[in-house]
C-alpha cells in the first residue's frame, strides 16, 4: 500500500504577508513566498497532496485585527501557487484543532507531513508538535518557514520539537 504523504502550508495569508500588514510581521515576503512556492511544485512533482492551511477568527479577538473572517486579509497570499483544493480553517496554532482537518488526516492516513509558512514559534510549531502527537512523521522545511520571534525562542521550539522526533531538513 502507497503511504500518503502531505505537505502543509500554514498560514501563508494576505495579513502577514502583503504590504498592508501590521509591522509586527517581518517577513521577507518574496524570498519566503518564493521559497515557499519552489517547495509546493517539488512536493506536488514528488506526490505529496498539497494542503492549505489558514488561521480564521470569527470575529476581532482582543484587540487582534488580523486573520477575521470575511476579510480579504484573511485569504491565502495571492503571490502564493494555488496546486490544491485542499484548504482548511483553524482558529488555533495547532492544525490539529480543526475537526475537519483532522477527519481528512484520518481518511488519508498520512505517514509522513512537510511543514512549511508561518511562523515557526506560532502555528507552525504547534502542528509539527500535533503531527508527531499523532503518530505522524514530521519534517519542517527550513527555508519555508518565517520567523518574527527572538532567536532563543527559535532554537528552544527547535529542541522541544527534536525531542518528539521532529526533523529539520
């Protein structure tokens, strides 16, 4: 039987990305879409489904103004390669949360996820740590993955995540 396989692309949306983004979002916006999208044609070219992951509130959350419902900010990035109709919503870090994301997991009975998007102390981190939670192998792609927060919080994700089995490639 063919393992399946998926490469995730989380939160790769017009809020932390396009020009009108708040300044506490520093990414590199065309070297990690860039980046970004080289993976999906090279994962998609391997026979990895491609799924799209995006964060969704239903409504403004203390003072948050990202990510609402409706809003064009909250749609993918549109310099980001569309390859899939698989795309769902979450309203937490970890993709693990969404019922419908982990009913399609469980149909396709994924072996191995590549993470990729945004952002690696965030959504994520707390995927990777979902998918090795359940009993998936779980590799975070490197240089598809931006990063706003300190480097000491950077490598202490990164040790908590090797620690579960979690690889960097």
């Amino acid at each position: 039987m063919a393992e399946n396989k998926a490469l995730l692309v989380i939160d790769m949306q017009n809020d932390y990305l396009w020009d009108k983004r708040k300044a506490m979002f520093t990414y590199d916006t065309d070297e990690l879409t860039g980046n970004v999208n080289h993976a999906i044609d090279e994962y998609k070219g391997k026979g990895y489904d491609i799924i799209y992951i995006k964060h969704v509130l239903s409504k403004l959350l203390w003072g948050v103004g990202f990510s609402i419902r409706g809003t064009e900010g909250a749609e993918l990035y549109d310099g980001l390669d569309i390859v899939s109709d698989l795309c769902f919503e979450k309203s937490h870090p970890d993709t693990f949360t969404s019922e419908a994301f982990r009913k399609h997991v469980n149909e396709k009975n994924y072996s191995e996820m590549v993470i990729c998007g945004l952002d690696e102390c965030g959504c994520v981190g707390a995927t990777a740590k979902g998918a090795a939670k359940a009993g998936i192998r779980a590799y975070m792609l490197t240089d598809c993955i931006g990063r706003r927060f300190p480097e000491d919080k950077v490598n202490k994700m990164r040790e908590d995540l090797g620690k579960i089995g979690v690889e960097y490639i």
